[in-house]
C-alpha cells in the first residue's frame, strides 16, 4: 500500500513538467484504491480466521479428545446398527 502511494506522488503532472495528465492520475488512484481495498479485507479474513483457529485450539487444550470421543460414540453405534451387535441392536 505504501508503494502504491509512492507510485501516486511520483506522477508528475504535465503543468509541472511531468508526463501525466490529472485525469490519468486520477484514473491510477482510483485503481490503487481499489488493490488496497483488496489488501484490508484480505488481513480483515485472515485476521478472523486467526481468531478463530485460536479459540479452536483453546478449546482442544482443554479437552483434547472430546471430538475423537464423540465421532467414536457415533461410529461405533452405526456399526452396531449395520452388524446387528450390542444391548441395543443384537
């Protein structure tokens, strides 16, 4: 983004012996504001995702082996479902 805006200052306008009219400069803003718009929500999603990836993980250091507990609760109930096994389906 600084970049961009060091583009920008660099054109030099025709009145002041440069190569770019107030228009062209003017069309090169609008499309600079537009990639940084693009710089901002991309660190705004990867801001989020980042929190979000840190509350999973506090979440697991807690109780590390609560989702592998739950998902082997329920394949082991299909599976007795499917083969007709246990108290409940045999």
């Amino acid at each position: 983004m600084k970049q961009n805006s060091d583009m920008l200052k660099s054109c030099a306008l025709f009145e002041t012996g440069g190569n770019y009219s107030v228009d062209e400069v003017a069309w090169y803003k609008s499309q600079m504001d537009e990639i940084d718009k693009l710089f901002v929500d991309s660190k705004t999603k990867r801001k989020e995702a980042m929190v979000a990836v840190v509350a999973d993980m506090e979440k697991l250091k807690l109780n590390p082996a609560a989702e592998f507990k739950g998902a082997y609760s329920s394949s082991i109930l299909q599976l007795s479902a499917k083969e007709g096994l246990g108290k409940t389906f045999g």
